[in-house]
C-alpha cells in the first residue's frame, strides 16, 4: 500500500465537501463551470480550493487569470489563492505544457498531487476532472472516499447517451451524483433550473474572476447550485 494514501486522508480531514466536476465529451464547458463554481462559492463567504486535474487540457489558469503566479512550498505545497479560491494544479509544474502521462504514471502523479497539497479547512474542494471515466476519475474516487460528482452535458443526442453509460458507472461505484448540468442550451424550452443558456459575452471575461461573475453564465450557474448544493 502506498504509504502517501494516509498522508492523502490527513490532508483531506478538515475538507467538508469535495465535488468532482466531470463531463463525458471535451469543450463542453466543464473548467469553466468548475472555476464559476469556485469563484461563486468564494463570493458567498464559503471557504473553497480548486484543483485542475486535467493534465493535458490544464486551462483554469487561463480562466482565472492565474497564468504567473505559483505555490509556496512549506511543509508540502501551499495553494496559492485566486479571488479567494485556493488553486492547485499541474500547470504550475509543467510551464504551461501537456502532460503526457498514462496508466501508473497518471496514478503516481494524483497520489503525489493529492499527498503534497496543503488544503487546510474547506467548506468545498471542487475538482475539474478530465473528460471522460478514465485512470484520474476512478484514482480520485478512491482516493477521496466522500467525492460527489456534478455531471456537465450539452443538448446533444450524442452526449446524452454518453451521460447516461457514464453516470450508471459512477452509480455501480456507488459515488453520490450532485446533479447534472446542461450547458449551452439555445433556448429556455424544458430549461429548469439544470440549464445554463449559451452566453456569447463569457469569452471576452476569461481571465478576469470580476467580470465572470458578472456573466449569464455565472447567474444561471448561482441559481442552480443554490438548489443543487444544500
């Protein structure tokens, strides 16, 4: 057994919450909502850390404009913090590059991160996961025993079948599913509180956490998570 797994738990003991943010298709939104999510938590008083998992497509530096800063090390490593959100990730690590890792490699690198990260006490963790069910979802599920996933999808034929596979997984592993979230809908037919509508102004806020919480996207996104996150 690897001996990091018990330092993992230590680190995790005084994290109320941790919610996996995961979608089953690239270019859906998830780090967008995943970083929204965390500055909107930040913003409501609530103690929260990010962590960007996805080693290839790390891109919540960009989103939060966190391109040039870096973590202290002290006894492990010290997130550092970004409009009040503790933020870790690969990207730090990596100067900005892909990862290319696969199988045990990957594990290693979780184990590592998870075990050298100084979280402290955290009313959230939200994890951006890489897309897909692959060796990082099922790593982090094992290793966060109290993981809960929020599903990202899109209005898609395609996608909605892909959720469905997806989501019968994580519940035969017996991982609380949150909720889902439909990103990018077109129009408000059938929307509920689930849907996030498509806002053509978010691009030019990437980078700025002010102006992101000013968008659509980040008002639909408060509605759902006031309902979904009690």
């Amino acid at each position: 057994m690897d001996p990091r797994t018990s330092v993992i738990k230590k680190r995790f003991s005084k994290v109320k919450r941790v919610i996996a943010v995961t979608g089953w298709k690239g270019g859906i939104g998830k780090s967008v909502t995943a970083s929204m999510l965390s500055l909107i938590l930040a913003q409501k008083g609530k103690a929260c850390g990010l962590l960007d998992l996805d080693f290839t497509g790390a891109s919540d530096c960009i989103i939060l404009g966190a391109k040039d800063i870096f973590p202290e090390e002290k006894n492990g490593i010290v997130p550092p913090e970004i409009n009040g959100i503790k933020f870790m990730s690969i990207y730090f690590f990596s100067d900005g590059k892909a990862v290319p890792l696969r199988g045990n490699n990957i594990t290693d690198a979780i184990i590592e991160m998870l075990a050298i990260t100084q979280w402290g006490k955290l009313d959230y963790l939200i994890i951006d996961m890489p897309p897909g069910i692959n060796d990082t979802a099922l790593d982090v599920v094992r290793l966060i025993d109290r993981t809960e996933i929020l599903a990202l999808t899109i209005p898609s034929i395609i996608a909605k079948d892909v959720l469905e596979r997806s989501l019968e997984l994580y519940k035969r592993l017996k991982v609380p599913i949150v909720g889902i979230i439909k990103n990018n809908l077109v129009h408000s037919k059938g929307m509920g509180l689930e849907g996030i509508p498509y806002d053509d102004k978010l691009e030019t806020a990437l980078g700025c956490p002010d102006k992101l919480l000013k968008t659509k996207f980040a008002i639909s996104l408060e509605k759902i998570i006031s309902g979904l996150l009690k």
